[in-house]
C-alpha cells in the first residue's frame, strides 16, 4: 500500500466517523486491518505524530473548513467534530 493511499484511507475513515467523540486508536486500527501497534508504528514513520494527534489534527482540519464553509457556531462545529466539550474545542 502506498503512503498516500494509506493516509488517504485513514483521513477518510476519520472523516467518516469524525461525530464519533469515541472514535480513537483501537477503532481505526480494527477499521484499517491493524493491530493497534502496527498503526502506531505504521503512522509514526509515515507522519512523524501519533495516532491520536493525527485524528485530532483531521478534528481540527474540518472544523476550519466548517467555520469557512458553513454559518454553524463554535459549539455545533465542537460537536459535529467529535469534540465533547465546547471550552476544550476553542
């Protein structure tokens, strides 16, 4: 698998669950076909951060992208990110 279709996949899974405030690690790893260290590693040496920094920096990613595109407040776009709490989204 390429890098790039595997970050792709994982963004889009990401993406896919991004209103799942439980969606983490052990989830995307099932959803990828991973042990959850074989992801860790896997992501590690493809971006240099860990799993969970990668779903939150996709969480943040559509989230600018909402506050651009869309006319939602902070606390919608928190929750439509899968951010439970409002105060640690801003």
């Amino acid at each position: 698998m390429k890098s790039e279709s595997f970050l792709g996949k994982l963004k889009s899974l990401i993406v896919e669950h991004l209103e799942d405030e439980n969606f983490g690690v052990s989830d995307l790893a099932k959803k990828m076909s991973f042990s959850r260290s074989q992801l860790l590693r896997k992501v590690k040496a493809e971006t240099g951060n860990s799993v969970s920094r990668l779903i939150r920096d996709i969480r943040l990613e559509e989230a600018a992208r909402m506050v651009i595109e869309s006319d939602l407040n902070a606390s919608e776009i928190a929750y439509r990110t899968g951010f439970s709490s409002p105060s640690y989204f801003s």
